[in-house]
C-alpha cells in the first residue's frame, strides 16, 4: 500500500531539486489516483537502462515531474534496492512523433541519493547534458519532416503517426492554428494536430481553411508523396504505420 511519507518524502526531495538545477523548473507531483497520467509518463521515459528495468519488475506509483520553460521534462521516482534515494529519467516531448526518435540513443536515466543538492549536481553534469544533445537531435529530426509554409500559404504535412504538422507560419496564422487545435513545439515553431480522433481533426483543418481563407490565406495538404495539394478539407488520413519501436519505455 502506498504511504503518505513516501509522498511527502518525493514530492518534497523535487521540489528542492529543481530549484537547484540550472535554468528554471517547476516541480509538479502525481499521486497513485492519477493512473492515466502515471500510465502515459511511463510511455514517454526516455531510458532503455536502468530506469526500464526497474519498472518491468515495479509498475509506477507516483512520480513527480520537473518541466523546464522550454517544455523538456525530468520524472523522479522511487528507487527499489538497498539504497535511499530515487531515480531520475528523462522524458520524451509529447508534441514530437516518434519518428523524430528514431536512430537517437536514449539519454539513460540515473541513480540518485536522496541529498537533493549533490543529486542536483549529478543531474546537471550529466542526465542533462545528455538529454539536451538527444533533445536537439529529436527537434531537429522532427523540423526536417515537415514541409516550410509561406506568407500567404499554410502547407499540413501529414506524419507517419496520421497527425499533421506546420511550420514557419506568420502570427496570423498562429493564432488559428491555436485556436482549432494545434499545439506548439516551442523551441522548434511547430505546430501538430493530433490524429487520434480522425473525425475531429477533419473538421479542425476545415474549420482552419475558413478562418485563414478570410485572412487571404490558403491551406495546403502535404502528401506522404510530397505533392501538396491545394485545399481546406483533408483526404481521409494515410494509412497508420506500425509504431515503431522508440526511445520510449512501454
């Protein structure tokens, strides 16, 4: 049974944590009754080590998450041998396919004390070292399958997941994109629109054609064959890849 000191004794070792790496970042904890966003924070560690190992044999319970202002993440959880203290892993952005993982070494997570500020420096010199090379590779990755837009065309790049991707759109655009359900990549300028709901995403692009149309702006389609087709209403989604396997522990 989970015990309120453990807790308390995780939250807390986070919170100190991340006012001691460098750059700014927050700390937020995940109880055992979050079970989705437990269950999806073990699909996004980026580790294929020690921290996967210690999960196949001790499913997640809690974990806090620490989440720098450029959105890269860091989930500590519990450390299940003889010694105090708890894990520390990288997580994969949520907003970048898993084709942008590909061919990438996983930044590995590692063991830490429980003395938040000797971890503090463990962690900076090096997990974060690491994962921020591996990040770049990933965003950089991810930028070069998506087709650029210009002043007065927004140009949808279909991705191997079924959703669809724009970059280098103006401020105008921006904001449609925003507002019909799009979501920013910060650090690489890319806005995804999910594929999960393929009824949904239909009528976000359409609804995206009208609004940019009334801004003098076309929308254009990116076929997986790289011919783009002038349009606001999407062709049914290419067929679904099978998942590849990624950085990403299942």
């Amino acid at each position: 049974m989970h015990d309120n000191v453990d807790s308390e004794r995780l939250a807390s070792f986070a919170d100190v944590l991340a006012g001691e790496l460098p750059d700014t970042w927050a700390s937020a904890y995940h109880p055992p009754e979050d079970k989705d966003g437990l269950a999806e924070l073990t699909d996004r560690l980026w580790d294929m080590d020690l921290v996967a190992e210690s999960l196949a044999e001790h499913p997640l319970r809690h974990a806090a998450v620490l989440t720098r202002h450029d959105g890269a993440q860091l989930a500590i959880i519990d450390r299940h041998d003889e010694r105090a203290g708890f894990l520390i892993a990288a997580v994969g952005p949520r907003s970048l396919p898993n084709e942008a993982y590909r061919g990438i070494r996983e930044p590995n997570g590692i063991a830490l004390s429980d003395d938040p500020f000797l971890s503090a420096e463990l962690v900076a010199g090096d997990l974060l070292a690491r994962y921020d090379a591996a990040l770049a590779q990933a965003r950089e990755n991810a930028a070069a399958a998506v087709h650029p837009s210009q002043p007065d065309r927004v140009v949808l790049t279909w991705q191997p997941d079924g959703s669809l991707a724009a970059a280098l759109v103006d401020n105008t655009a921006s904001t449609v994109l925003t507002r019909n359900g799009f979501v920013l990549d910060e650090p690489t300028g890319i806005y995804r629109l999910s594929g999960d709901d393929t009824a949904e995403q239909a009528r976000a692009v359409r609804e995206t054609g009208r609004q940019l149309g009334a801004q003098n702006i076309a929308v254009a389609l990116q076929h997986p064959s790289g011919r783009i087709a002038p349009t606001a209403t999407p062709p049914a989604a290419p067929p679904r890849t099978a998942r590849i396997p990624t950085a990403r522990v299942r």
